[in-house]
C-alpha cells in the first residue's frame, strides 16, 4: 500500500506464487484482483492454494471479488488460522455476511474449500515442497508462511509488531534459509511514536533484522497508507543505502528465484 503516485502500492496485500501450474497466494486484499493478469503467466493453472495471514480488512477486502471462488474450472483450497480468541472460518464469515456484505459464505460452490489451522503447523508436507507458519506479534495474532521448495524458500509476513522480547532473533531464525522474505515496512522511526500498539514494524525493526539476514533480500511493503512513493523512499533510504538486499516492492513486481 502507499498513497499518491502508486508505484510501490496502492492495492492492499496480496502476493502470489506461480510454482508447477499451482498458484499460491498469499492474502486477499484488493491486490487479488490482478490475479486475471497472474494467469496470463500461469495459463495451465486450475489448483489455488490461499494463505489468509489474519483477519483485519486490508487482508480480506477483495476475497469475496476473488473470481476463481464462482467458477467451476479452479478448485480453491482456503487456509485460516485460529488465533486464541478466533476461530478461522468464523472470522472470514463475519466480514463476508450481513451487514458488511450482502451474501454469505454458504453461496460458494464445492470448488471452495477451507482449511482451519493452529500457526505453528507445517500444513503442506510433500516431498521436497512444504508450507510452514508461525505465529507473530500483532493485534489478534497474525500467521508468518514459508513456503519452501526445491531447496529454496520464500517467507511472507505482512503485518507483525516488534514487541515480544524475541520478535527479530524468532523472525531471523525463521527466515534464515530463506532466499525472499516479504515484510511489513508501515512506519519510519518519527512515525512509530505514536503508534505503538498498532501492529506494525519500523525502519529501526527493518534495520535490526536486515543486519541477521545477510544472504535474504529483503522486500518492503505494507506501507503507511497516507505515504507517498517519495515517503516511502525517503523512509527507507538509510537502510536501503547500507544493505543492498533491501528492496521496495511494487505494485505487479515479479521476481524469479
Ligand atoms: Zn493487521
Ligand atoms: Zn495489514
């Protein structure tokens, strides 16, 4: 997300990847609405795997526009994790039913199915291909995924707090192997006074984290949304200028690994 101009955002989260004809994607704000331009690059694709990191609503605002969910050519698998004081399918029901939206879950088709999890779990485990999570810091808890494969991995962690006194060495450590991790940049260091307790990460985090991850490349997003491209790069310079793994992502980025 970020404000004007639109470069690194303007979509809410959502990141996918295309691996063997399978799409997996991460999330299902508003950016899941490009997925029609994501299947122009994976023609074959009929299995959709989606990860739902937590329920706030940047997370979930384009899910019940997400077209695969109404046609019978994609089988869709869900996964939802249970927090401790929220059950997976109930969370996506309260914010996909009346008031705040005119149908319910029960539209869907037998194409549609969900998955309930406890993060902490390895829930894909197949040869040499697994997704693992991990529960994280953030208002109601929220659920890190790595995914691995082929030796190679990829982690996506969209919003998370520097609060636990292990927040960075936990991440560092779940990261450590990891080729690509995805990672929530909301706040500069001015910004974060006044918003602890928010949920999110700060450049001095970024900052922290980067130093252990050496051989990992580091991708911002989750921006403040009232920042502008030129904010965010101006956020991020210091950090960017001493590590040359830090990158902004932006909107419709592809990166092969
Ligand atoms: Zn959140
Ligand atoms: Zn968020």
């Amino acid at each position: 997300m970020s404000g004007t101009n639109k470069s690194y955002g303007n979509s809410t989260s959502c990141v996918s990847i295309a691996l063997d004809g399978v799409s997996y994607i991460f999330d299902a704000g508003n950016g899941i609405l490009n997925f029609e331009t994501d299947l122009q690059k994976n023609p074959d694709a009929e299995e959709i795997y989606l990860f739902i990191s937590h329920y706030h609503f940047d997370h979930l605002i384009g899910f019940p526009f997400f077209q695969p969910l109404f046609s019978k050519r994609f089988n869709v698998k869900i996964y939802l994790p249970s927090f401790e004081d929220t059950q997976g399918f109930n969370a996506l029901q309260k914010l996909v039913s009346p008031p705040l939206f005119p149908v319910d879950l029960s539209i869907l088709g037998k194409n549609v199915t969900f998955v309930e999890f406890k993060p902490g779990e390895a829930i894909i485990k197949e040869n040499d291909f697994s997704i693992e999570t991990r529960l994280f810091a953030h208002p109601g808890g929220v659920c890190a995924y790595k995914l691995n494969s082929g030796g190679k991995s990829v982690v996506y962690l969209p919003d998370v707090e520097n609060v636990g006194i292990n927040t960075i060495t936990d991440l560092a450590e779940f990261c450590s192997t990891s080729e690509i991790l995805i990672i929530d940049a909301t706040y500069s260091d001015h910004e974060i006074q006044t918003r602890r307790g928010w949920g999110h990460f700060c450049i001095s985090d970024l900052r922290e984290l980067s130093e252990e991850l050496q051989q990992t490349k580091i991708y911002l997003f989750h921006h403040e949304p009232n920042k502008t491209d030129l904010g965010v790069e101006r956020d991020s310079a210091a950090l960017r200028s001493k590590n040359d793994n830090v990158f902004i992502a932006c909107q419709g980025e592809e990166v092969e690994i």
